[in-house]
C-alpha cells in the first residue's frame, strides 16, 4: 500500500489557559503528525479531508469522512488519522467503517493507537482499542448523567430547556421544581409502559386524557420516545 488518505476531525471544547490536550485536537496538529508518519512509513499523500466542529459520534453530519471514505474505496488506498477517537467514537461506528474500507482492498492507520489493518494483529488490536474507546466514553456519559440526576434532584437546572416533568422555580428561575401536569403524565407513562403498551398506544392515549405535549396538540413519537427513555 503506497498511497493514503489523511482525515482529521475537530470538536472544540472550552479551553483553560496552557490547556495541552485541548490544542493537541487541532485539525493542524492531526495533520502534522500523519504526515510525518505517512512519511516514515512511504506512504503518498494523495488528499486530505477535515470536519471542523463535528461531533465524533456517527458518520452523520460529517462530510469529510463521507468524502474520505469514497475516495479511499475508489483508490483502494490507506485511510490515515491522528487517533481512533477522530475517526469515530463508538465501536460499532468504527468497525463498519473498517470493514468498508477492507471490503474495498484499503487499509485503516493511525497514529496515536497504533492500528494497521493490514495485519491480523492489528485488525486484532484495533477491534480492542475501539472497544476500550467506547467503554470509557460510556464512563464518561454515565458519571455526568449521574451529576446531572443528583443536580436535578437537588433543584438546581442544569440546561436552558428544562426536562419534561420539570419547570423553572417563579422565585428562583435558576432553579427547577416539578411540574404537577407533566408530572402526572409522566406518571401515566409509567404505567403504561409496565402494561407493555406501545409508544403509539401510549400517545394515543394521553391526547385521550387531556396532557398534551409542550408544543402542538398531538404528541410527536419521536418527542415520546426521548421522554420515556428518562421514565
């Protein structure tokens, strides 16, 4: 394999003064390191593909690696990336993008993790790099569901758009206390879903007794299925 694809993705965070990590996750950095790498290894840079502000967490919204990929498989070339945590942050996500490229007679490089897909050993330790990846990123959602949760219990409101079930405090508006409606409904919820009923069921049954959702008349599924999965 001669030839490679470089591919680097940016998703600013808040960034405190000397903040080493935050700079390292610069498009630019990324970029200096494949290169050295694509250099050491003689490999041809034949193009590169960026996502500024993108979220890692589906291939969704970010063109870049939709763009990368196709000329990858086209070229049957090397996709290279600083780290598998730009590329994609879920095992799943990762592993269809790898087996893409292999379906294709391409390979999957990175810098940092060391992954070669050309090998066994390296398909081997990519599968379990990833895997780690996601696990600490599940972590990393739990420990803030759970401050999350505690701050809610506690009162204090953690977003601009209050959770349904909750309003802003009259007194205090940086506070949130409970709604009776959608409590109630939330309550209704509850029981249906311990009777097993559907998410059609139960919206069909809540414009029945009256609770509505916040916007519109008729409760949207999509809207359902966010709340009942906090019930």
């Amino acid at each position: 394999m001669s030839k490679c694809v470089l591919y680097g993705r940016f998703s600013p965070r808040p960034v405190e003064k000397d903040d080493a990590a935050a700079v390292s996750d610069s498009i630019s950095v990324q970029f200096d390191f494949c290169m050295k790498f694509a250099d050491q290894k003689g490999l041809e840079i034949i193009e590169s593909f960026q996502d500024e502000y993108a979220s890692g967490k589906s291939q969704n919204g970010r063109p870049g690696l939709i763009k990368a990929l196709n000329l990858v498989t086209k070229e049957k070339c090397a996709l290279l990336t600083y780290s598998l945590s730009r590329l994609a942050r879920s095992t799943t996500d990762a592993l269809q993008i790898s087996k893409r490229i292999e379906k294709a007679g391409g390979e999957l490089m990175t810098v940092k993790d060391a992954v070669d897909t050309s090998t066994p050993m390296g398909r081997f330790f990519f599968t379990m790099v990833a895997a780690i990846a996601e696990m600490e990123r599940e972590w990393i959602s739990e420990r803030t569901s759970d401050a999350m949760l505690s701050h809610q219990a506690n009162g204090r409101r953690m977003s601009a758009r209050p959770p349904y079930g909750w309003k802003p405090d009259s007194v205090k508006p940086a506070l949130l206390v409970m709604d009776k409606a959608e409590q109630e409904a939330i309550e209704l919820m509850r029981a249906c879903l311990a009777e097993g009923m559907n998410n059609k069921a139960i919206a069909c049954l809540l414009e029945e007794k009256g609770f509505k959702p916040r916007t519109g008349e008729l409760w949207d599924l999509t809207t359902l299925r966010r709340i009942l999965a906090r019930v």
